[in-house]
C-alpha cells in the first residue's frame, strides 16, 4: 500500500512539471514505476497462492499462453492446457494442463489437472494441482501437490507445502 502511494504522489508531482520535455520524461518514469508496482504486486499474489514443488513454479491468473523472457525463463498461465519448454531448458506446464513435461535438460513441470507427481531423470520433482500427497524423490527433492494440505521436510531439509496448507 505505501508503494502505490508513493507510485501516486510521484505520479501527481511529476506530472506538473513545467517543460513539454520534462513532463514527458516524468511520466515515462512513473508509467514505468506503476507498472513495477503491479508487476511486484502480482509476484506477491503467486508467491502466496502455493507450491508445486520446492522451486514453485507460478502461473499467470486468468492467462491462456505462456511467457518466455530473454534468459529463457518461461511462465504459463492458469488457463493454458499445455506445456512450453524454452530453448535454454526450462519449462512450465499450464494449469489447465493434464499431464507433465520433463525438459531436455531435465527440469520437470506438473499441470495444474495431473494427478500425480513425476520424478525426473536428474532427481528434480513436481507435483501436479490435483495431486493430495506429497513425494520425495532419490536426491531430497520435495514436491507437494495442489490439493495436499500440509507440508513436507525432506531429509536433506527442504520443504514442501500444499496447495491447501493454512499454517
């Protein structure tokens, strides 16, 4: 709240200024600061939305593709019924989607309609979205699944919580 507060006052000073030059610049600097705001402010929401496994893989709400920045990290969203593996190796799978990937590389995804988790060749884990258990796979990898409601230490000390865990 104080950061869109703050986002609103600059928006209000910077927008007063007196020179045609200035006043452009000003607001190319606030349009870009509200749009980190919402962009930080969405982070936040996934954050806490829970976890698929250890590295949380989020999901864009309401979103039915994915998203591949230029260091090859790939979002899919909620709506999206697929997978999408980048050319460096990474992947996402969509919430809607019903199965897993496991990359070239060995990073592996789980949809937020599989039912299982899958354990991949590297020892990475993922638990799908209608998943109520959780698994630990060879290397101390933990997943926990989207309707597990609890948490996991695996016996290498990382952990896992359900999609329905409430602490």
């Amino acid at each position: 709240m104080i950061g869109l507060a703050f986002a609103l006052y600059l928006v209000r000073t910077l927008s007063g200024a007196r020179k045609v030059v200035n006043m452009q610049l000003h607001r190319k600097i606030a349009s870009t600061l509200l749009v980190s705001i919402a962009l930080f402010a969405s982070c936040c929401f996934l954050a806490l939305s829970g976890a698929a496994y250890a590295d949380t893989e989020w999901r864009i709400p309401g979103n039915s593709s994915y998203v591949e920045f230029d260091n090859g990290t790939v979002v899919c969203g909620e709506e999206y019924d697929s997978y999408h593996e980048s050319r460096t190796g990474e992947v996402c799978a969509g919430g809607r989607y019903d199965s897993y990937h496991e990359s070239r590389t060995g990073q592996v995804a789980c949809g937020g309609r599989y039912d299982s988790y899958h354990e991949g060749r590297t020892g990475q884990v993922c638990a799908g979205g209608q998943y109520d258990s959780y698994h630990e796979g060879r290397t101390g990898e933990v997943a926990c699944g989207g309707q597990y409601d609890s948490y996991h230490e695996g016996r290498t000390g990382k952990v896992c919580f359900g999609g329905l865990y409430r602490p």
